[in-house]
C-alpha cells in the first residue's frame, strides 16, 4: 500500500491515475537501470515508491510535448 506520498499528492501533479503510474513506471526501469537519482534523499527503498517521491517534489513531470510513454 502507498502510504508516502499520499495519492491525492501525486494527483494534485499529474492530471490522471494512468499518467502518474505510467510516468512512475518508466521512472522506475529507469532508476533500476541505473539512471542518476533526482533527489538528494528518499523514504522509498524501492524504484517506484523513489519515482513517486521524485513527483510529488515536483522534480518529475510530464513533457506536455511529448505524450508517448515509450
């Protein structure tokens, strides 16, 4: 269960549920794959929970110019 950030967080920064776990998911590949961390700390030991610490600090967004989750 998430528990931080709430969901409504998260919410209030990417406009629909399928986006934001989208956005985390690929967000998280890309961590596992080794990608650099956007956040000086994290609560999440784990790739996604990371992904949505890096959201609702708002380091993390969609390009409204690119819609491809790909």
């Amino acid at each position: 269960m998430l528990l931080y950030p709430s969901v409504d967080k998260l919410l209030d920064q990417i406009d629909s549920r399928y986006s934001l776990i989208m956005l985390a998911g690929k967000r998280a590949h890309e961590l596992d794959a080794g990608a650099k961390p956007l956040l000086d700390s994290y609560k999440s030991r784990k790739s996604v929970g990371k992904a949505f610490e890096e959201i609702a600090a708002g380091v993390l967004k969609i390009d409204p110019n690119k819609q491809d989750f790909s």
